[in-house]
C-alpha cells in the first residue's frame, strides 16, 4: 500500500491509540498500522529492551525512520508512539495530514497505564511523570493535530465515533 494514511492518530501512551485504530480502521474498510509495532517487529525487540539497551535516542532515531517509513507506505490508519511528535522533522511530516490527537486527563492517563514496567518512561511516581511528560508535550500534539478528540469518560467506540466525526470522513 502506498500513500498518505487516512487518519494518523497522536497522543500519549494508553490514551487508547491501537483500540481506536483498529476499530477506526473496521469503520473505515482498511488496514491498521502502529509505529511502535514496526519498530518492534523490525528489531525483534521490545521497546523497553531498546531503551534499556541503546537509551531513548537510539530509539528516537528508529521512531523518526519508522514513522518517515509509514507515512509514505500506509494508506489506512496509522497510529504513532506516543513520543514521536517530540522530533521537529515528523512534526513538518505530520503538517497536511489528517492527523487526530487524541487526549486525557493525567488521572484518566494514570488509571489506564498504571504501573507498567513496559513503559519505560512511567517506571517511577507514573502520577508526577504524567503530568510533566504532559506538560512537555501537549503543545506538540496540538501544534499537529488536525483535531482533538476527548477520550475522558467515553468507551473506544464513543471515542471512535466522535473521531469520524470531527474528521468528517464517512464510514463505508
Ligand atoms: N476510551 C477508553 N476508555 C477506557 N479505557 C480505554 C479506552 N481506550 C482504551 N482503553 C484501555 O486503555 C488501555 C490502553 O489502550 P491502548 O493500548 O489502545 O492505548 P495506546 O494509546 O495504543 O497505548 P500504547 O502507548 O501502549 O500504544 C487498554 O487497556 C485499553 O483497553
Ligand atoms: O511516549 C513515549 O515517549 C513513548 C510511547 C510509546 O508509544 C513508545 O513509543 C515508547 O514507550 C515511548
Ligand atoms: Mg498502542
């Protein structure tokens, strides 16, 4: 498949990315494809792994490339990880996409995630991390987003809905 995706999907670890995807994806009558996955398959590693082994750069560089990778080779859903706006060049990539954040709140972000050691970034006080890590980046998001969907208090399917709707494009 090649092209643009039809919906690129940004926001933070947990906010529901891969379950909106893919039901965005069913709505939609095509494929689902997450950057994280690519990196994983491709490395035969977990991300954790990576950023144990290599650190957060060596892993950024492999985001940056995956990313570049899938928005010139999907034409369906795409969702990101959660850090890639952090790199100004995806940033100008993303710009002319049809790109949906999607948003929560840090208590909803800290009850999704939880205490997960496969998030390497949330390891220690996940509350505190939240809020700083959102702090950092909630400009980004927004400075790529084509819209912004709430998922606070709204089930996957809720969520899906008001992403079709903001985005206008119809299901088939
Ligand atoms: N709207 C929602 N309401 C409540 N829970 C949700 C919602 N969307 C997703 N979840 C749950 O939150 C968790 C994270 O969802 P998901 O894996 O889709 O997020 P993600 O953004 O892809 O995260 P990751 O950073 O791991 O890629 C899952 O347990 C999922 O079932
Ligand atoms: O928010 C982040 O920086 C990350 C989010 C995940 O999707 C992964 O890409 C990785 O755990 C880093
Ligand atoms: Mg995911």
């Amino acid at each position: 498949m090649t092209g643009a995706p039809l919906i690129v999907l940004v926001g933070p670890m947990g906010v529901g990315k891969s379950t909106v995807g893919q039901l965005l994806a069913e709505r939609l009558g095509t494929g689902y494809r997450d950057t994280d996955e690519d990196i994983v398959t491709a490395q035969g590693r977990a991300i954790a792994d990576i950023f144990v082994d290599e650190g957060e750069a060596a892993f950024r560089a492999l985001e940056k490339e995956a990313v570049r990778s899938a928005l010139a080779g999907h034409d369906g859903v795409l969702a990101l990880g959660g850090g890639a706006i952090l790199d100004p060049d995806t940033r100008a990539l993303l710009a002319g996409q049809r790109v949906v954040y999607l948003s929560m709140d840090v208590e909803e972000a800290v009850r999704r995630t939880g205490l997960n050691a496969a998030r390497p970034l949330l390891a220690v006080n996940p509350r505190k991390q939240w809020r700083e890590l959102m702090e950092a980046r909630r400009h980004l998001y927004e400075e790529v987003a084509t819209v912004v969907v709430a998922t606070d208090g709204r089930t996957p399917e809720e969520v899906t809905q008001a992403a079709l709707d903001a985005v206008e494009l119809k299901d088939v």
